[in-house]
C-alpha cells in the first residue's frame, strides 16, 4: 500500500478539499465526515472553523472539541479520505456519533483507506491521552463495520437513530 499520512487542514489543499466535496455530493447522500466540509463553500473559512473546534475556542453549542485531517499519499496533495476526532462525547456523541467519524473519497473506496485512516486516527488519539474510543457505523455499512472491527472494535450494542440501526464499537488504545 502507499504510504499515506493524516494532515491537518492547511494551506494549499483548496482544491483538493473543494473536489473531494464535489465527488461525494455527486456520489453519495452526505458529506462524511461532517467536518470535511461544515457549513461553508469557502476554503478560507473551512480553515478558521477547524482551527477553532481544535482549539477547543469558539465552539458553537452542542458540539464539542475535534480535530479533522485529510488523508493523503506522502508525496501528494490529493485528498483520499477524511476523518473528525472529537476528544469529548456529548450525549448524542455518546449514543450514535462516537468519538470518530470519517469517509473515503467514492473514487478511492474499497482499497483499504478507510483502514489505515483509522489507524493513523487511533495514534493521535493515543498521544492526546484517551484510553478508549467510541466508533459507529449504520449496520447496513458493511465496510464500515469491517474497518472498526480490523481497528480492534468491539461491539457494544445496536441502537435505533432517526430510524437506523446504528452499531456501536469501542475500541481501546491502551
């Protein structure tokens, strides 16, 4: 596999961030993670959001601490995937969200991305000092539940959200 590493959103991926969100609203219902693309269309502004909710400062209600990385190839700027780690559960967090939430670009699925992006994920998680994670995925997200699962998930439980059945995986680090 190439070797692929998580960045902090930055300068210089504009347009990376601008197609990645172009590809999944042409080819999926949602843009997953949230994050990736929060309330806006301008990439400066996409930048001052996730700077904010990683510093913990300015956070609007209802939502908590959380840093998202773009994965990429070590060597290039093309967004592959994203993934949103939130170092706080509220109490929807806790019951259907989790701490992690990601997705892989449609037209790089189904190559072991999602995998190793949760991986990479689980080492920040390790050096910011949480013991253990709470990951989700609707139960009919096979491959989905295949990542966690390879990541050391453990199934919890299977609870309904807006009508879904959502599964539920904590996954230690320690």
């Amino acid at each position: 596999m190439k070797k692929l590493k998580l960045v902090f959103p930055c300068e210089g991926y504009a347009d990376e961030w601008d197609a990645i969100i172009k590809e999944m609203e042409i080819e999926t219902i949602d843009i997953t993670p949230y994050s990736l693309k929060h309330r806006t269309s301008d990439y400066n502004e996409y930048l001052r959001i996730v700077r904010s909710f990683a510093s913990g400062i300015d956070i609007p209600a209802g939502k908590v601490k959380a840093a998202t990385y773009f994965l990429v190839e070590d060597t290039k700027k093309r967004i592959l995937g994203a993934i949103d780690i939130r170092f706080d559960l509220n109490e929807y967090l806790y019951n259907y969200g989790g701490n992690i939430g990601y997705g892989i670009r449609p037209s790089e699925r189904r190559k072991g991305y999602a995998t190793k992006m949760l991986a990479l994920a689980l080492d920040v998680c390790r050096q910011s000092g949480l013991k253990k994670v709470l990951v989700t995925c609707d139960e009919d997200n096979i491959g989905s539940r295949r990542t966690i699962e390879k990541n050391g998930g453990v199934l919890e439980n299977i609870v309904v959200c807006e009508g879904e059945n959502v599964m539920r995986f904590w996954i230690n680090l320690v």
